[in-house]
C-alpha cells in the first residue's frame, strides 16, 4: 500500500480527480455565478422620475423685467435606476431660458437643460413657453385702504388709520406700470365688528376696472390698524306727564337720575344734556303705580342705545279729598275777600250821601 501511495501514478489519478471536479463546478451554475448574475442585472435595470425643478432665466433682469414664464416645470428622466435615484435626491442640474440676445417684445422660447448625466434621458413639460420682455420700471405708490362701512356695528365710526409702511415700491413692465390706477389694502372687517382692526393686510395693485396689475409689490404686505368706536355721553332725564285727568295730580319718583346715550358722533353732539322722558299715566288707577320706561322708545333714532335701557317710574297719585278741600278753601277765600269790597263800598258810598246832605243843609 505504501507503494502505490509513493508511485507518481497514484499523484497523477489524484490530479486528474481534482481537475475533473473543478470543471464540473465551473461549469454547473452555482453560488458565485448567481452572484455574478444579480450585479449584472442591476446595472442594466432602468428606472423613470419625474422632477418638479424652478425654471431660471439668464437675462439682464437688471434692465428688462420679463413675465409669461412659469416659475416651476417638470422633466421626466430615464436611465440606470440607481442614477435615476441619485440625480433625484441631488438635483443636481437646471432648466433654464436663454433670453440674452432676444429683443423686447413677445418670444417663444425652449426650455433647456445642463447638468443631467449623459446616461440618462430626458423629457421637459412644457417644451416651449411665450415670454414677454418689457423695459424695467421701479415706481414708489402710496397705499389707500378700501374697507367696507357697512361692516361697522350701528353707531360706530372709525377713526384715523394708520399703515405701516403707507407706501410701497412697485416694479414691472413699463406698460404695465403705466395702467396702475390705485395701489391699496382691502382688510376684511367682521360684520358688526365693534372693536379696532389690526392685520397684516395684501397689498394690490389694480388698474382704473379694478382688476389686478402684473406687477411686483415690496412689501407684499402692509400693517393697518382701523381704531372703531362709538361716541357717548351723559344726559340727566326730566320726567313729564303725558295724559292728563281734570281732578287727578301726579308725581314721579325714579332712581336713575341720569343715563349715557350712544351713537354717532352727530347723534351725539344734536342731543342735550338733558332729556325729558315722558310718563303715561292716562291708564293709572291706583294711588302708586310702577312702570317700566323702554329709553328706546323715548328716543328712537336720535341715538343708537343708551345704558341702562329701561327706567323703573313710581307714579304717585293725589287723592280727590284732598283736592276738593284745598279748592274749597280757596273758593271761601275768594268769598269772603269779595264780601269785604262789597262792604267797603256800601260804606263809601253811605258816607258820601251823608256828606252830600249836610252840605245842602248848610246851603239852605
């Protein structure tokens, strides 16, 4: 045994073994040929994006103010899928315009690319876009505030509005800048708002139609405060009988002495400082009566509400005994004055026809 394992033929049978096994591996598909096959089918898969990129422009932006443009487009790009994935996340590239050699006036013009891998293919949409190119003009425009009145709650009335900033710079194409009519804010008032508006506000721009002008504003927004409030002022009240009856007196007795009336600042300067509050007492039967005085229906229009509202009244009634008897006292009292005349008359008169005939005596 010892010699064949020595001889050279045993050497050559075992060669041959291990060569005839490394033929059959080599050629059986197996761990490291699957290996060989997943790289190779991941190089050759193909992927498709598409990227929403900004559009650039490479003009004098500087002189010439140019508007038709979008300010984004999309390109749908195809290729190798990790390249695809890359050029994705780093966007890396850009689509543009080339203005520099076009004149002013209206262009269509195609959007290109610099930057993409040559591996990859591409498609922009839209291919071609319609630019204007007009002269740049930069024009400073004072800021007006248009809000709706009939926001306000009844009786209240704004004061001085103030802007921050109150004018704005205004740049665009010169004919554009040429049909601006007014540049102004146009706050949004709650209905019935009854306290001081203060927003940020959007600026706009409109023409003499007031539809909107294409143009840039700077600021985009301004500061407005509306102070809103409603005037007031105190009053005293006098209360007045209204009806009457032929053997009846009244009086008025209340706790409110005095009430403050608001509205407007006209209403307000037409009402006195003092008011009179009529007190019905055509219906009044019993010798105290308490009533209830809505002021709104005493005042109507001339002002918006008052504080308080209603006044609580106590009517108080004379009696009819009492009356009669001061009525009786006077009537005596007129009585006997005229008795009394009545007497010194006689008297007058008694002792003038006495003197008059002792002076015929005498005479005879």
């Amino acid at each position: 045994m010892k010699k064949i394992i020595n001889s050279n033929y045993f050497y050559a049978f075992i060669s041959l073994c291990c060569a005839l096994w490394l033929f059959f591996f080599v050629s059986t598909p197996g761990v490291g040929s699957t290996r060989d096959s997943n790289q190779s089918n991941t190089s050759t898969v193909t992927k498709k994006a598409t990227i929403t990129v900004p559009l650039q422009l490479q003009a004098d932006v500087d002189k010439y103010y140019i508007t038709g443009y979008p300010e984004k487009v999309k390109i749908t790009i195809e290729g190798p899928a990790a390249l695809v994935t890359a050029t994705k996340n780093t966007q890396n590239f850009n689509l543009y315009l080339n203005l520099r050699d076009l004149s002013i006036g209206q262009h269509r013009v195609q959007i290109k690319e610099t930057g993409l891998n040559s591996e990859l293919t591409y498609s922009i949409k839209p291919k071609y876009v319609t630019v204007n190119i007009q002269k740049r003009v930069t024009k400073r425009f004072a800021v007006d505030v248009d809000y709706n009145k009939d926001s306000l709650a009844s009786g209240y009335e704004t004061g001085t509005i103030e802007e921050s900033p109150d004018t704005v710079t205004v740049t665009g194409a010169a004919s554009e800048i040429a049909k601006i009519d007014k540049v102004v804010v146009k706050p949004n008032l709650p209905k019935g708002i009854k306290s001081t508006f203060d927003q940020e506000v959007l600026v706009q721009a409109l023409d003499k139609n007031g539809k909107t002008v294409n143009v840039t504003l700077d600021p985009q927004t301004i500061h407005v405060k509306i102070p809103i409030s409603i005037q007031s002022k105190q009053v005293n009240i006098n209360l007045k009988q209204k009806g009457s009856s032929s053997d009846t007196s009244y009086t008025f007795e209340s706790d409110v002495k005095n009430i403050r009336v608001f509205g407007t600042k006209d209403q307000i300067s037409a009402i006195d400082d003092s008011i009179d509050v009529p007190v019905d007492v055509s219906d009044v039967n019993s010798s105290s009566t308490k009533k209830t005085i809505n002021l709104s229906d005493v005042l109507g229009n001339k002002v918006t509400f008052t504080d308080p509202t209603t006044i609580s009244v106590t009517i108080n009634r004379a009696s009819s005994s009492a009356l009669s008897s001061t009525t009786g006292n006077t009537t005596t009292s007129t009585s006997s004055s005229s008795s009394d005349s009545k007497s010194s008359t006689s008297s007058d008169t008694s002792s003038s026809s006495t003197n008059s005939t002792n002076d015929n005596n005498d005479s005879e």
